[in-house]
C-alpha cells in the first residue's frame, strides 16, 4: 500500500469533511451545504463507497480526499499529501527528496566538467584530440559541439582545482564520478587524464556521465565513469535526448554499442540511434524507448563478436545459456513485450564495417538494414539453426529442444505456425513432428499462451489516463481541458504534469504520482492509430460525464426516497405531476420540486441518443 492508500485508508473522509461543513445521512451518501460556494440549498454529497464528494450545484467541484484538502487550504498536491500524511500519522519518506537534491548537485558537477573540458579540447593541448576526431574519425565541428565533446589533459589533479575553485567539494566531485578518492588519505585525482571526452546526458539532456577514449592505445580504450546517483547504467542511453524527435517521428530507434556508432550515423542524417554503454538492454532501457517507438531494432557489428554482443543485448528478452535460460527469458519476454507494446528487431549490417562506416560511406545499405531487419525470433531461430542440415534425428532433436522457448515466446499463432514451417522444412522434416517434440518437452499446457495474471480492472479514470500516457500526440488536444475532469488526487496530478511534458515519468519510488503513472502506463492497451486513439479518448470522456451525471441522479433519488419517507408516497407523487405539467410550487416544497425536476431531466440526458458527430 502506497503513501495515498494508507492515507485513505485511515481518515474518514464523511468525518474528516464533517469538520468543515455539517453532513446528514442521505439514503448511501451524506449531504450538506458546499463549503466552497454560497447555497441555502444543500447540494453538496458525500460518497463513503467511493471514498468522493460531489457538489452538484453551482461550483459542481468535486473529487477525492486529497482533492478536497487541496480545494480547501489552496494546495498542491504534495502539500496536501504531507497534511494529510500528517493528520494520519503515515510516514512520507524524505530519502527520495533527499537523493534527488544529491543527483542534482552530481549533475552540476558534471556538467561543470563538460564545460572544462570542452575549453581543453578548443586549447592548444587539445590539437591532437580534434585532429583524431576531425582526420580518423570524420567528425564535423557541428557534430562535435552538438555531442559537446572535449579533451581530459594529462594532468592528474587540473579538473579537481577547476571544480574546487569554483565550490564544488571534493566528496561531491567523487560521488560524481569525475576523482577517484585513493586509500591511505591521499588527494583525490581525476579520473579521466590524457583522454577524449564524451559526455553522456540523460533523456532530459542533463550530464550525468563521462566516457573517455585513449589516443595512444591505452587500456581500457573505453573508460567509462562509475555507476552514480546521477549515472545508472541500465538506465541511461546514448544521445537519447538527441534522438527523440526522430525516433518519434520514424517509429523506430536503432542500437548500437558505442559512442562513434551514435555520433557517425548522426552526422549521416540518420538521428534516431542510441547506444547502450558496456550493458545488455535492459528494463530500464526499454522503459526509457517505449515512450518514443514501438519498434526497437539493434543494430550491431557484423562479426562474430557483433552478432555475440546483439544475443546478449536480447538476453532481457531470449537467452541462449540453457534451455532453463532459455524458458525463463521467453516467458519473461512474452510478459515484457505484452506490457510495453515494444517489437525488437535486428539488423544483420553487412559485412566488413561497423554501423559508423556503414551510415556514413553507404547510406542507402544502412537504411536497407534498418528497414530489412528481423524479428528477434526469426534471428534467434536462425542463429540457432545455422546453414547446416543435420544428419540424423538426433541432432535434428536437439535443434528442435534448442528451438522450443523462442517457439514459445512467440504470442501470435499465426506467426508461431511460420517459423514452425520455417523449422520443419529446414530440417527436412514435417510440420506436426515438430509440434510433437515440442509439446512431449513443454510442461502440460506451456505450449498454449500463457494465461496473465489477473489485475483489477481499470476506472473509466484510469483508462483515459492510461491512452493518454500511452498516446502523448493528444496533449494539444486536452491542453484545455480542466484536472476536475478527474475524481482522484492523484489523477488530477498525473493529468496536470502530462499536459505539461514527459519528465514527471523519471522512476521516484517515494512519489505516489509517478508510480501510479507507471503503473498505468504498463496496462496493456490495443494498438492504435492516432485516429483511434483520439475516439478512444473521447469515448471514455463521454462515459466520464455519463457516470457523473449517474452519481448526480443517484443522490436525488435517494433524496426523493427519504422525502417519500417523511412525507408519504401520495404526496411526492402528487408534487411530481405538478411539476410534470409544469407548476412549480412557491412553499415549502419548492426544493422537493426542484429536485423532482432535476431528477427528470438527468433521467432524460442519460437515455437520450447521443447526436452524429458534426450535427
């Protein structure tokens, strides 16, 4: 249970409201005069089974607990939420606070460091530096001052002295990765000493690493800074922040292992490419790429060692270990794929050249790769199958046994049965001995898809919510449309932030708005187009208002139920022909035929067909 539920969880709201404005039991809901506008008539509810109140005269605010202590003392919802986890005795964690302020000064330290040493590269010591980059590797000064690249002098303290002298301490400029703190209490030096740099941002653009290349043969070739607060290697990729408009824009990113396989295509004008640093794709990773494409295409070296490090950057997905390796990675990559809607792909680049050369000397060849590239399965099955055909029904079984996970894996039926026809003629063998063998190797029922587990449904709220997080080319649509549109607090937030960007989706474990997000944004949802998405969206605007309309006419039934009560059923009755025929009495029991009236004509807006659009 997170900081909102148990909050929730132990303040009652009809009691916590009560404190403001008097509540009177109303059939299932309380009422009582709205404390936010003026009315003689009560019309403000409260709605325990809910856990929302409503006001269904002039304001019509309504929402949830923290929307009400929000609406009341003027907060945000962070305000509120530390209120209210007071008032309930919840402890909100302050370690996330606290290591967000620390990342942002490990930020600023390396951003500091990328400015220095940018001055390096443009000095006189920095001649060899920007020959190797201009001469061996064919970097534009455009391309170099956009990936901001600069040079480490050979000097084991001159980033330090720079970074002190401007208040940067010495733990801070450490933790940041930049000095290396040496045992037995000596200085603290640089890390990166007679080296190119290449600074690494994150998806926002801001400096959170270093990678730096040797000139002179120096081991490692790549040094790479440490994993930081600020800098997490599963989570972080290569000039991302430079490639999302156009991997939103193609609908694919490509892959690769290093900074010139970034840098070079970039140049080439091929700028949706990103780069993993000495890791296999991770979740994080595919978290990150989710929100900009669908299709995910790696892209790597053709040599052996190339196409090596490609299985390993699929090992998230498809391992080629073991058979357990492999079950566990094809089951995991059934339910990673179902939930982020990402299609992986490789590029079998041609041969002789790594994808910086290729993107530069042959574009068109890397346009064919990208665009010619396979499923993850068809290159694992491949891989796997090799050209050779086997000689007996040993090695043929022991093809199939190898084969059986990545067979698994593959959700559709239809393209599960063609690469069990691939298989079949490759062996030379018919179609149902394959399925045969793989069904006598898989647990009763595994080759059948698996079954998701079971989770709860979703609001009509919480669907809006999620298309909209899934679909973010609808924020110029709903750029105008009021957070009330939201019951929750926390769906109002999550509303607020995404008509305002994307940022908010950095992982923040102690923030409930962020979690909640993620969480929506991981429920499956069919595919769209932006049409449908758009119709999609309206369709649950339309249920939205539907429901408050609902909740609006429940709550006058309820008052009319209780008025039968006190009463008598004759005279309520009485009292709704009248108003039928249109008299309105000018007594006591003109609310009562207001009420009848209203009820009438929610009634009425509920069961009335709905217009073609345009008319």
């Amino acid at each position: 249970m997170d900081a909102v539920e148990e909050i929730k969880s132990k303040l009652d709201l009809v009691e916590y409201i009560g404190r403001v404005t008097k509540l009177q039991k109303s059939g299932r809901s309380f009422k009582g005069l709205c404390p936010f506008h003026t009315e003689k008539t009560p019309s403000f509810h409260v709605f325990p089974d809910r856990a929302t109140w409503r006001c269904f005269g002039s304001c019509g605010e309504g929402g949830d607990l923290f929307t009400f202590v929000q609406k009341r003392d003027n907060l945000d919802f962070r305000e509120a939420l530390r209120v209210l986890a007071a008032e309930a005795g919840v402890q909100v964690s302050q370690e996330g606070a606290q290591k967000r302020s620390h990342r942002e000064k490990l930020i600023a330290v390396v951003s500091a460091a990328v400015d220095f040493y940018q001055q390096c590269l443009r000095a006189p010591e920095g001649a060899a530096a920007r020959e190797y980059l201009a001469e061996k590797r064919g970097l534009t000064q455009a391309t170099i001052e956009t990936f901001r690249l600069g040079w480490a002098p050979d000097d084991w303290r001159i980033l330090r002295g720079y970074l002190l002298v401007r208040g940067y301490p010495d733990q801070d400029i450490i933790d940041s990765g930049m000095a290396i703190e040496p045992d037995g209490g000596r200085e603290p030096y640089d890390r990166f000493r007679g080296r190119i740099i290449i600074p690494i941002a994150d998806e926002r653009g801001q400096f959170v690493g270093m990678g730096g290349r040797g000139l002179h043969g120096e081991e490692p070739k790549y040094l790479n800074s440490p994993q930081t607060d600020a800098f997490d290697k599963g989570r972080t990729l290569f000039g991302l922040h430079l490639a999302t408009d156009a991997i939103r824009a193609s609908g694919t990113v490509a892959v690769v292992e290093g900074y010139m396989d970034v840098m070079g295509p970039w140049q080439a004008g091929f700028q949706n490419v990103v780069a993993t640093m000495g890791t296999s794709l991770t979740e994080g990773h595919a978290g990150l790429l989710k929100r900009y494409a669908k299709r995910v295409v790696l892209a790597m070296d053709p040599d052996a060692a190339g196409l090596a490090a490609a299985e390993r950057a699929g090992s998230l997905f498809l391992g080629l270990d073991s058979l357990e390796a492999m079950a566990r990675s094809a089951r995991s990559a059934d339910a990673l794929t179902a939930a982020s809607d990402l299609e992986l792909r490789v590029a079998p680049l041609p041969p002789g050249k790594d994808p910086d050369e290729i993107a530069r000397d042959d574009p068109e060849g890397w346009r064919e790769a990208i665009s010619g590239s396979v499923t993850f399965a068809e290159f694992l099955l491949r891989r796997i199958m090799g050209s050779e055909t086997p000689q007996s029904p040993a090695e043929a079984r022991r093809v199939v046994d190898r084969l059986r996970p990545v067979l698994v894996a593959v959700r559709d039926p239809i393209e599960r049965a063609m690469y069990v026809q691939r298989v079949a003629r490759h062996l030379g063998i018919g179609e149902d001995a394959v399925l045969d063998r793989i069904r006598q190797a898989s647990p009763a029922g595994r080759f059948q898809r698996p079954v998701p587990p079971a989770t709860e449904p979703l609001s009509q709220e919480e669907t809006l919510l999620a298309l909209l997080l899934r679909y973010p080319h609808l924020r110029p649509r709903f750029r105008h449309h009021p957070a009330t549109l939201f019951g929750s607090g926390v769906g109002r937030e999550i509303f607020e932030r995404w008509q305002e960007g994307e940022d908010f989706l950095l992982p923040a474990p102690d923030d409930p708005v962020v979690t909640r997000a993620h969480a929506l944004q991981q429920r499956r949802l069919p595919p769209l187009s932006h049409d449908e998405a758009w119709q999609a969206a309206q369709g649950k605007l339309r249920e939205i208002t539907r429901d408050r309309v609902m909740q609006h006419q429940a709550a006058l039934t309820e008052e009319l139920a209780e008025a039968e009560k006190s009463l008598g059923a004759n005279a309520v009755a009485r009292l709704a022909d009248d108003v039928w025929r249109g008299a309105i009495p000018h007594d006591d029991n003109r609310p009562l035929a207001e009420g009848i009236m209203e009820d009438l004509q929610l009634g009425l807006s509920i069961h009335r067909r709905e217009a073609p659009e345009g008319v």
